[in-house]
C-alpha cells in the first residue's frame, strides 16, 4: 500500500479517538442520510470509509443490514462499540471482498476523497461491481482542486491525503457507470460536494 494511504491510517489511528469525539454527531448530515434513506429501494448497504461507526449506526438503528469497512484499525474498534448491530471490515475500498451485485446502496462519506485520483475510476468500478442493478451511491468529497497531504491542527498537525474536486469534474468521473439525479453542494469552512446516484445496467 502507498505512502499517501498508510500515512493517513496512521493519522486516523493516532488520532481516532478524538476523531471520534469530534465528529460523532449526525446532526449536520442528518439530511442527507435522510435523503439517502428515502432513495433506498433494499435492506443492504455498504458504508465505505465507516470510521468510528456514526452513520453505521444511524442506518442500522433504523433496521438497515449495514456493512462497514476501513482501513484504521483504531476507528474500527470504536466503531464496532458504537454500532454493535453492524459488520465492520479492515478493508481497501478499491479492492471490496464482497460478491458482484450485492449491495442496495453504498454510503461514502468524506472517504472516496483519501484515494488518489490516480485510482479513482478503480476505485468508483468496485462500487458498481458490488452495488445491485440501479443501486444508490452517494459521495461526498470537498470542493477544490488538485490533491495532496493536508494537517490538520485538530490532529497534531499530522497529514492525511485528500483529492480535492469541483462539481464538474466529480460528475464527469462518474458518468458513464453512474447517472447523478441530486447535488446538493454545502457552503461551510470547507466546501463539500455530495450527489446521490443511481447504477446504470450497462
């Protein structure tokens, strides 16, 4: 596994704790979950980049099948604390140990933005590999462009990696295996782009 990668689990371990305590509450994308929620047509989803279990938990409180992976070790031992209704896997979300046409959904909060984009089309095929036919997806990532190593003085100032995209170019990454029928683009400290998206039967 890469540099860029490793470097940032080792952040997310390090830090995982106060990750937790920092970011445990949904209220601020209690809207989107909602969103993701009404659009679901199954039980099945697939959270990528679970972290400490917070949305996890929300799906599965509300009887959703939930399945989460991550690749911090740390994140993932709170995570099975915080949401014990769920499955939780140490896992590369651009290489998913799951069958072809599995999930209902996948859930990608602030995840898919840690791949380089090198391997951001790999990684978007495993997703339409796993998800059933005219399955849900939703990303998340932040508004801005190009990609590298970020601190954060939340977190020691230790660095993790981040792709940065604009609107466009997230749809055009998209196009062709997946058809976006919502963005809803939220203005913070950080800009963050979510869209929602169905499987297309190729």
């Amino acid at each position: 596994m890469e540099d860029t990668i490793l470097k940032t689990i080792r952040t997310y371990d390090k830090y995982a704790e106060k990750y937790f305590q920092i970011n445990n509450s949904i209220d601020e994308i209690k809207n989107l979950l909602e969103i993701f929620v009404e659009n679901l047509n199954g039980e099945k989803i697939l959270d990528v980049g679970c972290g400490h279990g917070r949305d996890a938990k929300f799906f599965s409180d509300l009887g959703y099948e939930i399945t989460g992976v991550d690749l911090s070790e740390k994140l993932l031992e709170i995570a099975r604390k915080n949401a014990p209704k769920a499955e939780f896997y140490l896992m590369d979300m651009r290489n998913l140990a799951f069958p072809s046409d599995y999930f209902d959904g996948i859930w990608a909060c602030a995840s898919f933005l840690h791949i380089p984009k090198k391997d951001s089309r790999k990684t978007l095929d495993e997703f339409y590999r796993v998800l059933k036919p005219n399955g849900l997806l939703y990303l998340s990532v932040k508004e801005g462009y190009g990609e590298g190593f970020v601190k954060s003085a939340q977190y020691g100032n230790e660095e993790r990696y981040f792709a940065f995209y604009n609107s466009k170019e997230l749809k055009e990454l998209v196009k062709g295996k997946f058809k976006v029928f919502n963005e809803i683009i939220e203005k913070k400290k950080d800009n963050w782009i979510n869209i929602f998206a169905r499987k297309l039967n190729l």
